[in-house]
C-alpha cells in the first residue's frame, strides 16, 4: 500500500543526496532483445527487465517503462525504477520494470550488435532515420513506432490479465522522449488498463500551440514577426507542432493539443536543476524561448498549459520542484513526489 510513512522515508531517503549528479559508469549494452516487428523484421532493441517478456504473469498489474537519459544508460535508469518501486510497499512483485535502449549511432559502444536497430540522430523525438547493424543498414522506423507495438504487446490480456497501469518515466533526454510521446503517441490502452506519463527535467518541451510567454505583456502570445524572423523554426517538432515528422503528420494539430490535456502526465524538476551553463541542456533559440534553464522551463511550461487549457488542467497534468535535487534521474525518481507521480492511484 501506498502509505504517508513511505513518502517520508522517500524524502529522507532523498535529502541524503541533495544535489549528486547521475553516477558516471561504463556504457553497456543491454542484454535482452526486443524484436521490432514488421517494419524491420530483423531488427530488435536492446532492454533489460524485472520479469520475463516471455512468460505469462498474474502477479503483474504495473508495468514501468524507464525511459534512459541521452547518456544511453538503459542499465542505471533499471537501476533507478527498481530502487524506486523498492520503496512502495508490494510494488517490486507486482511491477514490471522495462528499461528500453534506443541508441544513437554515435554513442554505441563497440561494434554494433548484429540486427541491433539504433537512430542516426537523437530518437528523443521520434525520428524515423535510423539503421540495422552491423552493416549499417538504414531503416525509416520512428522510436516512437516501437513504443506503440511494444505498449500493444505487453497490454495482451492473454499475458498479464490483471495488469491495471502502464507507466512511462524519463529523466532528462528520457523526459524529453515521455513528454512528446505523450502528446503524439498512438498507443491507447484497453478500458482496464490507464497510462500516466511522468516526465523528469527534459531539456525542453514540445508545446501544443504557438504561443510563448512575453516578458514585456507577461503573456503567452504568438511571436511577433521580428522574433520569428530571428527564430523561425521555434515552433518546429521537437519545440512544438509545426514541421510534424511522419510518424504523426496525418493527426491534425488541434486534435493532438486536445488529445494531450486528456493524458494524465506529471512532470518533475529538482529545485537545483537551475544552471544555465548546463551543456547538457539545450540553447538553440526554440529551447531558449522555453526558459533559461530546466527549472524555469518547466515552471513556464506549467504557467502556459494553463493559459491554454485553463485551471482545469490541473486535474490531469501535475507539476512538481523536488527540492534539493540537482540535475539527478534517481533523485527526482526516488523523491516523495517521484514515487507519487509513478506509484500513487491517479484521482
């Protein structure tokens, strides 16, 4: 049961590493294979799991996708999910954590795995442009794609018949892929079955119309034409709807903006995560319109979902400063409200 006693130890658990930074260890690849499906038949992901994908659970009624950071540490970010479901009490039996790795080219370590699917730009996104290795063969298959059969597959009632939640969480280039894969994702789950989205310190948010905050009106407005002119691509896929990729190009942008106030999505930020100097975080000119850094970016975000969409918003979308934490996935994942945002009944 999800208990006040549980959230207290989380936060105290949690204030013994105000403000670490993710643990810097060896890039591995993960061992268990995903096959991809028709689009590239040959093809699989790398991942690693808490239970068997093989076998059929009536134990299971969570599963939790970990989502890695642009570092491509699938390992550590199953190392986060499991630190936190060992937190709740009865969620480790009853969770299935899968952590996917879905690598850029670049970052691969070594020789590219024999059928190994990677991206050759940052699958954050949903980018179609990627390749099957080891003789590097390209593919068109978006990131996103997989997420949608794979959601498909592991929702099977013939697999786990009492699984009641899917959870997707992401820290950093992790929050960036659970956040727009919140708003153009095209997996819709059975009547039994509710997703939440949680979305940790992502660099910067895809926003589901035009408009951004003025400091001059202290508004959220549509650009005026010497700001486009000096950044016409802010509203671009990735920063916003416009320019959509193909994996969701046929959906018109009103029926996805509509779409995202209706999922219930939470997004977490560590009160240290302040640094403008980051050179992790983005600094295009879309990014800096978002904000000077994580904190205010999500502090902005917030302030334009319910310019948009009204106080009402509140009621799906859910927003949360985990204090003393850094730029840290374990941090904000292990937090009190971490493990509300990932484990508590959604009222």
């Amino acid at each position: 049961m999800f208990t006040t006693e549980r959230l207290m130890l989380a936060f105290v658990l949690t204030a013994v590493a105000l403000s670490l930074a993710e643990p810097v260890v060896a890039l591995e690849i993960a061992a268990s294979r995903r096959a991809v499906g028709p689009k590239a038949p040959t093809a699989f992901v790398p991942y690693k799991a808490s239970h068997s994908l093989a076998d059929s659970s009536t134990a299971i009624t969570r599963v939790v996708f970990s989502i890695h950071s642009s570092g491509f540490d699938a390992l550590q970010y199953f190392e986060n999910a499991r630190a936190a479901a060992a937190q709740v009490s009865g969620a480790l039996p009853s969770t299935l954590i899968v952590a996917p790795q879905f690598f850029e080219q670049k970052a691969i370590p070594g020789a590219i795995p024999d059928g190994m699917l990677f991206w050759r730009v940052s699958p954050f996104r949903g980018s179609s442009r990627g390749g099957v290795g080891p003789d590097v063969k390209k593919v068109s298959i978006s990131a996103f794609h997989v997420m949608d059969d794979w959601l498909v597959a592991i929702s099977d009632p013939r697999q786990f018949p009492n699984l009641k939640e899917i959870v997707l969480v992401g820290h950093s280039g992790g929050g960036q892929f659970v956040q727009r894969y919140a708003m153009v994702g095209k997996y819709e789950p059975q009547s039994k079955v509710t997703i939440r989205f949680v979305v940790s310190a992502p660099s910067s948010y895809a926003y589901s119309s035009a408009e951004r905050y003025n400091q001059r009106s202290k508004r959220f407005v549509v650009p005026g034409a010497s700001v486009i002119q000096q950044c016409p691509k802010y509203n671009d896929w990735g920063y916003g709807l416009g320019t959509p990729y193909a994996y969701f190009s046929a959906v018109p942008a009103e029926q996805l903006a509509a779409r995202y106030a209706k999922r219930n999505v939470f997004y977490l930020c560590g009160s240290r995560d302040n640094n403008p100097q980051d050179d992790t975080i983005g600094k295009s000119c879309g990014a800096m319109m978002q904000g000077r850094h994580r904190l205010e970016r999500m502090q902005v975000f917030s302030a334009f979902m319910e310019s948009k969409y009204g106080k009402s918003i509140g009621e799906t979308h859910k927003f949360a400063v985990v204090r003393g934490v850094g730029h840290y996935g374990k941090g904000t994942m292990n937090s009190a409200a971490g493990l509300k945002a990932i484990f508590a009944p959604i009222r």
